[in-house]
C-alpha cells in the first residue's frame, strides 16, 4: 500500500486505511489473539495510537535515525512499515536548467570543495561563488553556492538565471516570487512531502537573520537528499564544505523555493499550481511546447 500523501493519525476516517495499517502493525509488532489490533474495527483510536507509538520506539527509519514518537503515521513511519518503495515521489523528474544547477552541484560534491584555509569562508571556489553573487570573500557563502549553480546551469543552457542574486538566504526567500518562483511553507511540506520536489532550494532560518539553503537531489521514503555548501556532515550551517546530505523534512523550518525555469530547449517549464501565492499546489512542474 503506498503512503496516501498525508500523516494517518486517531480519527482517521479511511475505513481501508486503518484496517491496512492495523494489519500491518500487527505482523511488524507479533501482536496474536487478544493483544492484537482488531482489523474488522475501522477506527483509529487511542489503542492503535499506543502500537503506532510502540513501533515507533523499537524501529528507525530508512536512514537508520529514530522515529519521532507521536503516534501518527508519518511520511518516515509510514516507510519504516511499509517499505521505502510505498513512499513514491509525485514528480522525479526536474525541467531542463534545475536538473542541470543539481548535477552541477554534484560535480562539487564529488570533488570535494572545501574552505581554505580551513574555517575561513575562503578558498578559490568558496571566493568565485561569493563574487558571483557581488558579496565580499570571507562571507557566509550556502546560498551563493546555489545561486552560482544555478548561473553556471543557465549560462550551459544559454539562458537568464531567474534566481535572486544574493548570498542571503532569508533575503532570497524573501524575493524569490519577485523572480517568478513560488514559495512552499514549511507547514504544508510537513503535511505532505511529495509537494517537495528535485531541483527545489530548501529555505531554514536560524533568526536574528541568519539561514541555511542547499539543493533537493531528489526525495526518497520522506526524507530529503540535498547538496549544500558551508556546511558538513554534522548539517551545520557554518560547515567548510560542499556535502551531499540527507535531511528530514521537519527540519527545514522557513519552506522552499521552486524556480519556473525559462524558455530552454524548445519547452518552457511552468508550474501547475497557483502562482504568487506562499503555497505551492499539489501540483508537478510541466515542460509545455512554446507557442
């Protein structure tokens, strides 16, 4: 059964549903005759919750990190069930100029940029990344690394880059619809994971103006496989670094930007959902012919 795109919790209304997961958490937890969940009872109710929560304690995710004990059947949890193959994304593939800033990204994470000298904002890739964005060396330098991605991927594509030229993270959240992109809130990723989609920036404010941004690889069992510069693998945002990483989606706390890329290759990529608004729509990105 894959995941129905929404955290199953007490009240849930899906007869089918709960009879599926109780079925399942009977055979993941060997509960028989009386301690077993009742499959021909449709409710989800303060009895199931406590199995949710007990898998929960004694299973990890596909990562190997423990659930979060609530006893709502999350994206994680739902995998963690079912398999990560039940958690399909909406959308794998990436229009043309995002698959290029992502496969970009990973050509520097596979060679393995870092900061030199070490802890320094500094060193000859870390110094064209922040000259691209017109920011002085020495800065804090995530979101320039983004931006410089996605210059190189227009420039190969011959194309504008519709990216915010900053280096600030929460100034590109800030502007980002100004430049045609629109804005998924945390709150509603947390609802639903499929709305995350490859090729998106990941936005996460730290306050007092300060914020972290990478790259969305791709999104498989709920959690999100990103590229990030300035970081490491302790996912800090003051790592030396250029890192694949893995995230869950609660940790991003500000929300993501999607980018319409421009005319490129004989299409143009739009988005189904609805435009300027803080919400993008359960919707893909779809490469329409020019007219």
């Amino acid at each position: 059964m894959n995941y129905p795109h929404r955290p199953v919790r007490i009240g849930e209304r899906d007869a089918a549903l709960v009879r599926a997961l109780k079925h399942r958490l009977n055979e993941a937890l060997g509960l028989h005759g009386a301690a077993a969940l009742d499959i021909g009872d449709p409710a989800f109710g303060p009895r199931m919750r406590n199995a949710v929560r007990l898998f929960q304690e004694r299973h990890v995710d596909t990562q190997g990190r423990p659930l979060v004990q609530d006893g709502n059947v999350g994206v994680l949890t739902w995998a963690a069930l079912f398999g990560a193959a039940s958690v399909a994304p909406r959308t794998p593939s990436m229009p043309p100029l995002l698959a290029r800033a992502v496969q970009i990204a990973g050509v520097a994470a596979d060679r393995g940029v870092r900061e030199m000298p070490r802890n320094s904002n500094r060193g000859p890739e870390v110094d064209e990344y922040l000259r691209r964005t017109g920011t002085p060396p020495g800065h804090a330098w995530c979101c320039a690394f983004v931006y410089w991605c996605m210059d190189e991927a227009a420039s190969a594509l011959g194309i504008d880059n519709p990216m915010v030229r900053t280096a600030g993270c929460l100034k590109h959240w800030q502007r980002a619809e100004a430049h045609g992109a629109t804005r998924l809130l945390a709150r509603d990723a947390r609802r639903d994971v499929s709305l995350v989609q490859p090729g998106m920036m990941f936005i996460i404010d730290h306050r007092k103006g300060l914020g972290h941004t990478g790259l969305i690889e791709r999104v498989e069992a709920g959690l999100l496989h990103t590229i990030e510069g300035n970081t490491d693998a302790s996912r800090t945002r003051e790592g030396g670094g250029v890192y694949r990483l893995v995230r869950k989606v609660g940790e991003i706390n500000r929300g993501f930007i999607a980018y319409r890329a421009r005319a490129a290759l004989g299409s143009l990529c739009v988005s189904d959902g609805a435009r300027g608004v803080d919400r993008l729509q359960a919707a893909p990105m779809q490469c329409l012919p020019q007219t």
